[in-house]
C-alpha cells in the first residue's frame, strides 16, 4: 500500500492511494474530490470515473464532478426550512431552489488534509469547517471525509460531521462512473442493479414531491441487474422529462441481502458493488445533453457518458418526513460509510 503526493495547481494537492493489486485512486484536497480510479484491465489502466486534469477546467467544466457535496446535496425547494421551529432561507442557486448547497460550497473549497498507509489500508482524510450561516445555513459545522483504499480492492466515504447549533446536513460524493472508461461512450450498455421496491418519482423542477412510488413493472425496476439503454429508450415520462435517471431509489435495507448497489461494464470486465448505511442513492445518468461534449482526460464527453450512484437521504426529506431526517442536532455525531468493492 502507498499514497504518493503531489501538486494540483495553486495550492492544491493530488494524493494517489495505490494498493498492492495495482488499483490507484487519486483525490485531491479541493472539494475533497475524487478525481481518478484506475484499474489493471489486460495489462493496461482503465480509468473508471470521469474527471479532469486541472482545478481551472474542473472550475470551467463541471465543478461538480467527483467532489464532496453539501451542506445538502439535493435540492431544496425555495431554499426553506425549519429546524426546531425556527425558519431557515438558503442561498438560491438553481431555478428559485438550492441545489447542491448553495453557490460556491464544499465542492471549491481547498479542505486540510491528512494521509496515512498501513500494511493493508491507505487514507486520506479531508477536514472542513463550514462557518455559521454559510450559505445561510445554521451552526458552525465541522466536516471530515475520509477516502481509503484496502488491499482486497475495496475503496470506501467515510463523512463524519458535527455543529454547535442544530443544522441540516445531507452530503453525498458527485462522482462518475463509466466503466467502460471512455466518456465519448453512453453508460447505456453497463448493467445496473438497485435493492430497491420503491423511487421518488419529481417534479419539472427535480424536486421531489412527497411520493414513493413502486419500482414494479416500471423502467425503474433494478432490482434484477439489467441494461440502463431501458430509461433512455422507453415512453416512461419520468424518463423522458430528465432523459434518462436523475432519481432517488430508496434502499430495501433486508437483513437478507448482500449489497444495495452493483454496476458492470459494457463488456462484463468491470463491477463495482455498493454498501451503504445510507437510506438512498439518487442515480445520475449525466443528462447533460447533446451541447455538453467537454474533453475530459482522454476523451470527449457525450450525452449519458457517465452514472453517479449518489448515497443520501432521499432529497426533499426536510419537507417530507416519509423520506428521513436530514436534521444533525447540536453536538450530535454524523457518520455515514459507503464501500465501493471493485472486481476486475
Ligand atoms: C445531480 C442532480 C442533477 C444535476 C447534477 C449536476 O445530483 O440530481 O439534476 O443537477 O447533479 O451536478
């Protein structure tokens, strides 16, 4: 196991966890982001998730991709909530709604960090404190985010969080799978499989409306892994208003299974399979459309060139209390895990 450092750009570092299989995931300090994975396919790396090679085009591109998103990932509808009877308005960033946190939040802020390598795990710890009223939003909140790679090819999020005033909090990580790993190719032919009987169905907006909606006889319906063509091609109109997935599926959590989540390449040589304590994933087919065609690393990105596998509480949860809690209590301890097991 090791970890290699290096620059990023101004002030930015890039660490590499690299285990003894060969596997390289790169992070880096801004936006605590997950910029790189690459595994040994036939003797050449294949890169698995999307990203750039510099923070200026991350900055120009998407500064989304691969980054720690919060306060709260998902959108609030009118950036209202209320915590303990108090009223909270948050900075407006996306059609009179908040997404993503607010303007400028964790995804372009450049967090401490720390390193450490065992015989058998490598970690990179990033730290963060959002100040009070950041993005109006309440409490001095105190954020780590830990990325570790083992030896067995398994790669895991960590977030723990506190605050000295009760807040919302609800973060997840923005990155992109495409496992096939060429951008350039829609994730169309990868196969997708999702523990879950039920979805938040939205609304033209994105905003989640209240609904769990049941996954059967639907496009929806991953609880057999099957090919993702099916939400770009059928006449189901939650599909076609997003072109394609952009929707919370929420997690069955049986004693009985194994995993919540596991996505194969086109050519059956890469898997990823999902664990998480998390109550949800909203699945992201990067509907950028056909106007988005960005260079990455080493190609051109089109429509559907991607997947994200968002971990979270179903979005829309501080107005809808069917979907969770999404509130962190003064002093109370965050802690959410999410392992990403690779086979290749
Ligand atoms: C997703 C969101 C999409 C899109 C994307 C951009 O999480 O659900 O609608 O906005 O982020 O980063």
């Amino acid at each position: 196991m090791k970890i290699t450092e290096k620059s990023f750009g101004k002030l930015v570092k890039l660490y590499t966890l690299e285990n003894d299989q060969g596997v390289q995931l790169s992070v880096t300090d801004f936006g605590a982001r997950i910029v790189r994975l690459q595994v040994p396919v036939d003797g050449h790396y294949r890169d698995l998730v999307l990203g750039f090679n510099t923070v200026e085009e991350y900055l120009e591109k998407d500064h989304f991709m691969g980054a720690t998103i919060g306060r709260v990932a998902g959108r609030i509808a009118a950036g209202k909530f209320n915590i303990n009877g108090e009223n909270y308005q948050v900075d407006l960033n996306e059609n009179g709604n908040t997404l993503h946190g607010g303007s400028d939040s964790f995804e372009t802020k450049i967090w401490e960090s720390k390193k450490n390598v065992t015989d058998e795990l490598a970690t990179v710890t990033f730290t963060y404190t959002s100040p009070a009223n950041e993005n109006g939003f309440p409490g001095n909140l105190n954020v780590a985010v830990t990325y570790s790679l083992d030896n067995a090819n398994g790669w895991s999020v960590d977030y723990k969080a506190y605050s000295d005033v009760s807040t919302v909090f609800n973060p997840t990580n923005h990155v992109y799978f495409n496992l096939d790993g060429d951008p350039a190719k829609s994730v169309a032919n990868h196969d997708l499989q999702v523990e879950a009987d039920y979805y938040a169905p939205l609304d033209k907006n994105k905003l989640t409306i209240g609904k769990k909606q049941s996954v059967e006889y639907s496009t929806f319906d991953f609880r057999h892994s099957k090919k993702i063509a099916e939400v770009f091609e059928g006449d189901n109109t939650q599909n076609r208003m997003v072109d394609g997935l952009d929707h919370p599926f929420l997690l069955n959590k049986n004693n009985s299974q194994k995993i919540d989540a596991r996505l194969v390449s086109s050519d059956g040589r890469v898997a990823i399979d999902l664990t998480t304590s998390s109550p949800a994933i909203v699945v992201f087919t990067a509907n950028f459309g056909a106007d988005f065609n960005v260079p990455m690393r080493h190609s051109t990105f089109n429509n559907h060139g991607g997947i994200t596998l968002e971990t979270q509480v179903t979005p829309g949860a501080e107005r809808y209390p069917k979907f969770g809690s999404i509130i962190l209590n003064k002093d109370e301890r965050y802690h959410e895990h999410t392992l990403f097991s690779l086979e290749f």
